[in-house]
C-alpha cells in the first residue's frame, strides 16, 4: 500500500491556472500536452493521470486505506 506523499504546494493565478511541480511530473511521468484528470472525494481534490469512472475511483482509494 502506498502512503500520501507530500508534493509541494501551489497558488491559483488570476486566470485560474496551477503550476504542476516537478517531482509530481517526474513521479508522475507527465509531460507538456497531457492530459490530468480532476475528481472531488470528501472534501479532497484527486488529479489522475487517466480517466476513471467515479465507482472505480472509490473502490481505489477504499482499497489503499
């Protein structure tokens, strides 16, 4: 199982945009042009690297508690 492991913060510009940081993008292996995926789960905003439907989603975090 794997624990949270803290990134780094970020600030919401004017325009509305994050800044990714970089050891979330190496860990990650995201890139310029991909695409991230945003889910709110009580209370906790989720980024994912692919498309999941909201059941699959639950039953993933469910299982890494």
């Amino acid at each position: 199982m794997h624990e949270p492991k803290f990134i780094g913060k970020v600030r919401l510009t004017g325009q509305g945009q994050l800044t990714l940081p970089t050891e979330a993008r190496k860990d990650l292996d995201i890139s310029l042009g991909s695409e991230l995926y945003w889910y709110e789960f009580n209370g906790s905003l989720i980024v994912s690297t692919k498309l999941v439907n909201q059941k699959e989603l639950r039953e993933n975090i469910q299982k890494k508690r």
